[in-house]
C-alpha cells in the first residue's frame, strides 16, 4: 500500500474531502469508526484501572506460621 504513487492518495483526499461538501453526512460515514475505536479503547482502560484499584483494595493473604 505504501508503494503507491502520491497521486493516488492525492485522488483519495480528493473524493473524500468532495463527498464531504457534496453531502455533509458523508463526514459522519468517515469519522465513525474512530469514534467506535476511541470509545472501545476507552471502555478498555476504564476496565483495566477498575481491576487495578480493586486488587489494590484486597488485603493480602499471610500464609505461613505468624
């Protein structure tokens, strides 16, 4: 994908950004997935500090003779 010439993506940014004037809910096509991926990442490190501060909470276990 890389090896293709800049006139292509030129071409792309073209048609995009021409969609996007012709009609504007073209933008709303084009941005959704990043706003599906950013909510998802979000979801996630929301998830992730949630377990680390329950495991923070948990008293630990001294197992052996006291």
């Amino acid at each position: 994908m890389a090896a293709r010439s800049p006139s292509f993506w030129l071409l792309i940014a073209v048609v995009v950004v021409t969609a996007i004037m012709v009609h504007p809910s073209f933008a709303a096509l084009f941005t959704v997935p990043v706003d599906l991926a950013l909510i998802v990442a979000l979801r996630w490190a929301a998830r992730r500090e949630g377990q680390l501060e329950e495991r923070a909470l948990r008293v630990p276990l001294k197992r052996g003779c006291a």
